[in-house]
C-alpha cells in the first residue's frame, strides 16, 4: 500500500470527483516536490540540477519526444523510458525541469553534465511507465492533457 | 530518497576547481623556533591570528597554535623557548592541491589551520583557516553570479540601446544531416539566447519547440541544412532551410500522426508525425516551400503579423 503521507498529495487524490459526462476532475491542482516524487517513486536523484529542487505541478508520460513537445507544459513531470540527449533537449525547449527514467533506466556521462548545465534534474525510479504513473496519479498529480482541456473549457479558479 | 552523493552540488564543483593557493592567506607570518612563548603572545595580539608556523631557516618545523598558547599560560610557561612547546607533527597542504584536499583534511584532523607549501620548494607560502575557504568559496559563487548577471542584463538591453529605427539580430546555426548526438542542440542553444534576450518565457518556449522539430526534421531526412533566426523585439522570425529530397505530399505531412521516418528515428522517440503540425501549432505565421529533389524551406513566425 502506497503511504500518503504527502499532506498535498493526499488532499488531492480525496478530492477527486465524478464530473457531469463521467469526466474526471480535481478540485485543485497539486504540486509535487522533487523529494515527494523520489518517496513515491522510489526513485534515486541522479543529478539535481540548480538548488532549490523545483516542483511540478503535472505529468507527462511519452517516450515519444514529439509528443512531449507538443502536449507537455511547463512545470511538468517527464516520465521516460527514452535515455538519449534528445530528452534533454526536448525538456529545455518545452520548459521541463524534471526528467524521470523509468524501469531502471540511468543516464551517464555526458548525459547527466548536459542535464546539469540546464538546470535540469534527473531522476530513475524501478517501476514501469504504468506503474510510476499510476503511482503518481493516485497521489493527485493530474496528467498535462487534463490540464489542457480544464484550461478550454475555462473551468477551475482562473 | 536515496541521494547520490558522488558531488553535484555547485559549492562542491567549486571546491574541486579551486586550489589551496587560491584560498590561503599569502604572505604568512612565522615565528623561529629559538623565541618564547612570550613573543608568540605578542605577535599574535599585534597581528590578531590564532596560530603560526614555526620556522626554521624557512623550513617549517612546527607549529603553534592559541590553543597551544593557553596550555603555555596555564602552566606559566610564557618564558620558554618555542621548540619546546611547539605541535611537530604538522599537517601541511600543498599550494597547487584542489580545495577539497582542504575541507577534508579539516574534518578529519580537527585542525583549526594547515600551513601551506610549495610543492617544490617546501617553503611555507600560506596558511589557510576555514574562515579562509568559506571567504573564498563566497567570493567565487558571487564572481560567477555578477558575470551571468552582467551577461543577461548587457544582451537584454541590446534592442534599447542600439540607436536606429528598427533593428534586427541574424543568429545562423548549421544541422548536419543524420548526425543524431548533436541534434537539438541548435535550439537548446536558440532557446538560451532569447532567454538572454528577455523574450517573454512562453514566446521563446514556442519558438525553441518549434525549431527543436525543425532542427529533428532536418537531421532525420535531409544531408543537412541551416536555421536562420532573425530575432527583432518581441518577433522571432525562423528559416529553415535544407537540401534534402523535398517533402512530396505537404498536406500529407501536415497531418498529424502521418510520418515517413523509418523505424530508427521511430526508436528515438521521433517520427511521430507530430513534427510539422507542431511547428504550425507553436508559430502564428509558417509558410512551407518545397521542391522534391531540391529541398525545402520552412518559414514560421512567433510574434505578432507584421
């Protein structure tokens, strides 16, 4: 069983809700810190770019790069089984300041001095993509489409 | 979370990069072994330190320390000779030794301060206390601090301080065709000076992404090619233009999903058939020329129709 002793976390995933039409919705956003993704990824901090750790307020599972680009915001979770400079790459253009390897996945050498330089943290967790995600989401981080289309549809606070 | 601690931090990159020499108190006062605690005391009121070496001839033979000094007072021994008195066993550092060699030997000794030698000679050039690298370490984070501030703040201010009616900056990076270990860097480096430049986050975010999947095209179907940016105040204008086989079918390849990348690319994580649309998607104006067999040139702009 997944601790939730995250106090955001936890207030997140009690709220969510059935919408009309069966969508789902959270309340409100929540925000993950590096070190509360890392607890319940089990993730290993591979590099953490620029003190402070920054948070993220979604997440982004894709091992297409492409995709990333075009779906990802910023202040969002990068899940990814894909370790090439590409990725770093990709998560400058698009804003992305934290980068997850799932299955195990570590990046090396020059990889992690390129994430460095950016600013960029890198972590690697065990878990799959499912599982990581669905940890993840369980804990009340929202996926980047969802908050898309809360954004067009005008709904939540702003 | 398990934390790698192999050093990553700034402060520890910095103590590894610096040298003793760059830290240590340079022209170090030393006492000779022949004189009294006494003189000791004085020198180190007059001069406000807490330890020195002691020497001979220039060769260091020891050292003393205020604690040192105190044990001497308490049992009133002001009047006897320094070489009595004196710690022998003295750890000393090297001048050219990394800054970490420092703080390590701090910890493990306990040390309040190490003379420090020319690796050479073997004459005493310094002496270093933590206050010494603390100082030190402050110093060089704020140098690094100033230049990157200075460097943002001179580039930012470029369109207001170049006297003119309108103005325009031209940056020109070259793709190599198929060469996948560089590719994207172009734009990562694109997207860094519009930050210098003090373009608005999400205008040089669509503009870096949308010559991100330019730059890719480029790299996966064609021997190469050229992004030419024109950046004026708040319009970045992109050309991308390539001598490749020219894209066939444009309507085709404007839908998104629909790619012709072989499976390589596919394995990389490109070819998706998300490149052209997003492109479209990021920009407010594109314009596409191609001719199969010649090449193609791609136009987009993210800023306000001119």
């Amino acid at each position: 069983m997944l601790e939730m002793r995250l106090a955001g976390a936890k207030d997140g995933a009690g709220r969510l809700m059935e919408q009309e039409g069966g969508a789902r919705k959270v309340s409100h956003t929540v925000e993950m810190s590096v070190e509360e993704i890392g607890k319940v990824l089990d993730a290993e901090l591979v590099t953490g770019g620029r003190n402070p750790l920054p948070s993220v307020r979604m997440g982004c599972g894709c091992d297409l790069m492409s995709d990333v680009l075009s779906f990802a915001k910023p202040n969002t979770l990068l899940l990814t089984g894909l370790v090439t400079p590409q990725v770093i790459y990709a998560a400058e253009v698009a804003d992305i300041k934290v980068v997850c390897f799932v299955r195990g996945k570590r990046p090396r050498g020059e990889m992690v001095k390129l994430a460095e330089s950016k600013g960029i943290v890198l972590l690697t967790t065990p878990y799959g993509m499912f599982e990581s995600c669905g940890r993840l989401y369980q804990c009340g981080l929202r996926g980047c489409f969802e908050m898309g289309e809360e954004r067009k549809l005008g709904a939540g606070s702003a | 979370m398990a934390r790698d601690d192999r050093g990553f931090t700034k402060i520890q990159e910095l103590a590894y990069e610096l040298r003793v020499a760059d830290a240590m108190t340079a022209a170090v006062e030393t006492i000779g072994p022949e004189n009294t605690v006494g003189d000791l005391a004085q020198r180190l009121r007059e001069m406000k330190i807490s330890g020195m070496p002691v020497c001979d001839k220039e060769k260091l033979v020891g050292m003393m320390s205020i604690e040192d000094l105190i044990n001497c007072l308490m049992e009133g021994e002001l009047g006897r000779k320094i070489r009595h008195k004196m710690t022998r066993d003295v750890v000393t550092l090297y001048a050219d030794e990394p800054l970490t060699r420092a703080v390590e030997r701090f910890e493990k000794t306990g040390f309040g301060r190490f003379p420090v030698l020319e690796r050479k000679s073997g004459k005493v050039v310094g002496i270093i206390t933590k206050g010494d690298i603390v100082r030190c370490l402050l110093r060089k984070l704020e140098i690094d601090y100033r230049e990157e501030e200075a460097r943002r703040h001179r580039v930012s201010h470029l369109f207001d301080d170049l006297e003119a009616d309108s103005s325009r900056l031209v940056l020109r990076y070259r793709v190599e065709g198929g060469d996948f270990t560089t590719a994207g860097q172009r734009s990562s480096r694109l997207k860094r000076n519009l930050t210098r430049l003090g373009f608005h986050p999400e205008m040089r975010r669509r503009a870096a992404i949308a010559a991100y999947e330019a730059e890719m095209n480029m790299v996966i179907f064609t021997p190469g090619g050229e992004l030419e940016v024109c950046v004026e105040p708040g319009r970045i204008t992109v050309e991308a233009v390539d001598r490749g086989p020219g894209i066939a079918d444009v309507e085709l390849a404007m839908k998104p999903g629909y790619s012709s990348a072989p499976d390589w690319v596919r394995e990389l994580g490109f070819g998706a058939g998300m490149g052209l649309p997003n492109i479209k998607s990021c920009s407010d104006e594109m314009t596409l020329e191609t001719r199969p067999g010649e090449g193609t040139r791609l136009r987009f702009v993210v800023g306000p129709r001119s």
